[in-house]
C-alpha cells in the first residue's frame, strides 16, 4: 500500500468511526478491507485505539463502573486472523454495525463466571435448527406429553427433524394446513410442508382443500391424500391399518408402488408383508375424543392443581408481589396483588393492555403490543435480594430492548428486567449517584429465547443477590446464566412498570444521539398471565417446582 492509498484509507476511517461515512464511502471502505491485509490490519488497529479512548471518557465521566472481561462490541466480531473470504463476509455485515453498540445500556458491566454460558441450545429443543432447515409446521397443541425431548405448544418444526414421543398427544399443523394428531408411542419426521415421514404410531390426519395431495410415507407405503381425513397405525415398521373417514385418498406399497388403490370413506386396509393391500374391518384407530377435549380436560387439572399450589406459596412471607390474573380478574382495570404478606401492595392498575386468554383455557391474561401498553404498582422498600418470576408468551423480540419489569425511573438501585432482540436476558441497577443517562450494572445471558419458539408459554425468573453480586436467570425453571457484578447494590422498585419502560423525560433522551424510540419504547411483545417478586434469591430446587407446578403441559 503506498502513501497515497493510506492516505486514502485514513480519510476513510476517519468518516467511518466519525459516523460521517456516506454509503458510497462505506462501499469503497468495503472494497478495501476485502482486497487488502494490511488496510484491515489499521482497521483493526484503529477500532482497538477507539474503543479504548471512548472507554477511558466514559470512565472520567463516570459513565462506566466495571468492564467485562470480553466486551460485548468486540467479542469476536472483528480479528486480524480472518481470511479475505471471512473478512469480505464479515465488513459486508459489520460496517455500519460496530459504531450503533454505543446505547448506554448496550455495555454490559458484569463478568461471566464461564466463558460460554448455558443456553437453550444446551438446555431445550426449542433452538433453531442447524444447517439450511426450514419451518414447515409447528406444535399446535400438546397433551399428557412424555419424550426425552422438551417440546412447546406454539413451537415451530422444520425439515428433517425426527421427532419421537414416548407417550401422550400431540397435533401439528402445517403450513399447507394440514393437520397431524399423533399418539404415542410414536416416530415421525416433517419433510415438507405437504409430506411426512411416519414410521411408528397412531395419526390421524384432516387435510383441508389447500393441501390437497399431502403425502404421508409409511415404512412399507405410501398415502397421497385428495381433500378427507383419515387414520393410520404403524407398528414395529409395518402399517396394520389405514382407514378413510371422510373424502378419499390414494393408497401404494414399497413393494408394488405401481398397483396404487383409491379408498373412499368407510373403508380400511392394511399392508401386507407382500405388499399386497389387503380389506380389512373400520375401525378406529383410538382417538376415542378429539385432541381438544382431551386438551381442555387436562388444562382444568392443571390449572385446578396450580391454584392449588398457590394457596401455599401466597403463605410465603418473602413473596411481595404475586399477580395471578385469576378469572374473577379479567376485564377489569385494577388487578389484585395475591400475597399475603402484611407490607406487600394491595393492587396493581392495567394500562392499555388488553385481556387475552392465558396458558390455559379460562385462565386470563394480558398482552402487550402498543407503546401505551403496561401494569403499573408501586412497591415499596429496599431489597437487598430478590428474584423475579413471569409466565409470558413471546410473540417477538422486534425492539433492542424488550420490557418485562422496570422499576421507577431515576431512583438508587434502579431495576431493568428485559430482553434483547437477540433473546438475551438483559439484568440492570442503577449505580448509587448516578446522572439520569448512564450506564449500569449489567447481567447478560446468552442467547436463551429462540424465534423457533414464539409463541409458546415460557417460564423466566432471574434471582439477584446483592450480598454475593450474583444474579442467576432461569428458564422453564433451567438456569442458563449465572454472572458475578463487579458491584451491586439493594434494589428499589417504587412505582414499577411490568411489561414496559416509563420514561418520564423523553425530551431528554430525544436530544441525545440513539436515546429516542430505542431507549422511551419498551413495550413487550407477547402476553403475560402471571407475575412474581419474592424478597429473597430463591434457590434452583425452588424456581425449578413453581415451574413444574405452574407449567402448560
């Protein structure tokens, strides 16, 4: 690189790390970095050299109380060893990214006890597929459900997933519409939109006129359906019987694919080791009532059970705040606050969000999705520890910050409970004399809420002590990050906000660079039918047992 071209460069750098880069300056940066070794050699220079001055700034202005030990805005994201394929991918990502993580609450401020901490990539089966796999169906509902896998109501499935099931029911629906009840024991594997692969089980399917010509393949047959709904059963690799109980459907063995057989309601067949299609009696194959029934029937269990359970842990002396969003509740303005501990609000006011149906029929909940939409208390008092629990429904992360619960602005030991778009837990405080915009103690998780499983009910609980500066987050009552604080203080709540962010000076924020919709919106994205604060770091064994006392299925 001569004189000239470094010149160049600089000049280049200076726009892109001034933020004053047009998208044709972008461009050519792009082109240079992709083309030379030692032009991202100075960028990678440069970039280390910016990030430290802005950190030694913000440390003189006391906007920054403790680093973490890989900074989030560096982690990985730019290293001089990349090769020029890696690098070109990467600059056609990352420019334009790395100077937009400079938000103040984007920094996190807490070290991670492990270098890579637990997931639902680890923990669930809920995580995004590897590889090209797409979406082609997703777990409508589930009933009395045993496998070795976890699996959600609401989750998505995609291509080539073997899924198998011990025990129990469970109805997917694709995205061409057809709908599969299937009864375990069983095994299966979606292959598109309009095929499965069914090798061991009970299914029933109802095919609608948009997913005419669904194929089910069996280990010795196969089934292409024209518009009905019909029964299948496979046992140990072979189909003992499949029966049309309305419409029609076409019918071949592996063995003779070519003599095919078309059956019309009220007949039966099974497939013989010959391959012949052989007659036999209809008769069904055991769902003796719909999958609905049988839902609702064990949801009122459930939730009988649940209610049940609560009676006790209302008792629980350090449960400040628990609003159980009964029935009794649903439409109304100023919901009740269920613990009974003597100090704890009596109410909590809903603002703008609408009832909704919760995680099981009957039982209420609220959903979020305007700006204006929130539940307001006031909660009273300093605590030292506390652990924060919610049932929600995600229906999306589309906002950089995803509000759960907000203590009131301003205040010492201000508490943030949200989520990232990237479905990171994101714990803050507020650090003692603190100006209004500033950074705070963090407590990042990994990514643990996958969009493969939007939509679903979800259990998520952080525990804070600040005697020891831990905080733990959970969830489905799994823990998926454990981080030390370089400090930590008591917290104080006042008047809370659940399921948004209230900034009372926005005409601050809108003056500052990046402090506009991004840090005044907070709004959660989703429903919410319970939630719980306990004045004490709850233990795993305990945040595990409310899960599976409280859980959907």
């Amino acid at each position: 690189m001569n004189d000239d071209q470094k010149r160049s460069l600089e000049d280049l750098l200076d726009g892109y790390f001034g933020e004053e880069l047009d998208d044709a300056g972008h461009l050519q940066l792009s082109e240079v970095l992709q083309n030379s070794p030692e032009a991202r050699a100075l960028f990678w220079e440069r970039s280390q050299l910016e990030s430290q001055l802005e950190n030694w700034g913000q440390r003189q202005h006391g906007e920054v109380i403790a680093f973490p030990q890989t900074p989030r805005n560096q982690s990985n994201r730019w290293r001089p060893w990349l090769t020029a394929s890696g690098w070109a991918a990467a600059v056609a990502m990352g420019i334009g990214f790395w100077a937009n993580q400079s938000a103040p609450e984007e920094q996190p401020v807490a070290k991670t006890e492990s270098n890579e901490p637990k997931s639902e990539e680890n923990s669930t089966s809920t995580n995004p597929p590897s590889g090209n796999n797409h979406a082609v169906a997703y777990l409508s509902q589930l009933v009395d459900l045993e496998s070795e896998e976890d699996f959600l109501a609401g989750q998505l499935l995609e291509v080539g997933r073997e899924v198998v099931i011990s025990k129990g029911l469970m109805e997917l629906v694709f995205f061409s519409g057809a709908q599969i009840t299937i009864e375990g024991p069983a095994r299966f594997t979606p292959t598109s939109d309009m095929e499965i692969a069914f090798t061991e089980g009970g299914a029933q399917a109802v095919v609608p006129e948009s997913a005419i010509g669904f194929k089910m393949v069996l280990p010795d047959g196969l089934v292409t359906d024209y518009g009905t709904s019909f029964d299948v059963r496979v046992i140990d690799g072979k189909t003992e019987r499949i029966q049309v109980i309305e419409g029609e459907i076409e019918v071949s063995s592996e063995v003779r694919k070519d003599e095919a057989r078309r059956l019309l309601i009220g007949d039966a067949i099974s497939i013989e080791d010959t391959g012949s299609l052989a007659n036999t009696e209809y008769k069904p194959v055991g769902f003796t009532e719909s999958i609905e029934v049988l839902a609702k029937r064990s949801a009122r269990a459930r939730q009988a059970a649940w209610l049940e359970y609560c009676r006790k842990l209302d008792q629980d002396e350090s449960l400040a705040v628990h609003l159980s969003l009964l029935p009794q509740e649903s439409g109304q303005k100023v919901i009740k606050n269920h613990s009974q501990t003597a100090t704890a609000p009596q109410s909590a006011s809903v603002i703008s969000a609408k009832w909704s149906e919760g995680r099981w029929p009957g039982k209420p909940a609220l959903s979020f999705h305007r700006p204006s939409d929130r539940v307001r208390i006031e909660i009273p008092g300093e605590f030292p520890q506390a652990t924060l629990a919610a049932w929600v429904r995600v229906d999306g992360l589309p906002r950089k910050y995803n509000g759960l619960f907000f203590s009131e602005y301003f205040s010492e030991g201000e508490t943030h409970w949200q989520l990232s778009s990237a479905g990171e837990y994101m714990f803050g405080i507020r650090p003692k004399d603190s100006p209004p915009i500033s950074k705070f103690h963090r407590a990042f998780s990994g990514p643990v809420l996958s969009p493969w499983a939007f939509g679903s009910w979800r259990f998520l609980a952080t525990s804070f002590d600040s005697t020891t500066r831990e905080v733990v987050h959970y969830v489905d009552g799994r823990e998926v990050g454990r981080i030390t604080m370089e400090e930590a203080i008591p917290l104080r709540f006042g008047r809370a906000t659940l399921g948004n962010f209230h900034d009372p000076y926005y005409s601050n924020h809108d003056e500052s660079p990046g402090l506009t919709e991004e840090w005044s919106f907070r709004n959660w994205t989703g429903a919410i039918d319970e939630f719980l604060l306990f004045s004490r770091a709850l233990g795993s064994d305990e945040i595990a047992e409310i899960f599976e006392a409280g859980k959907v299925n």
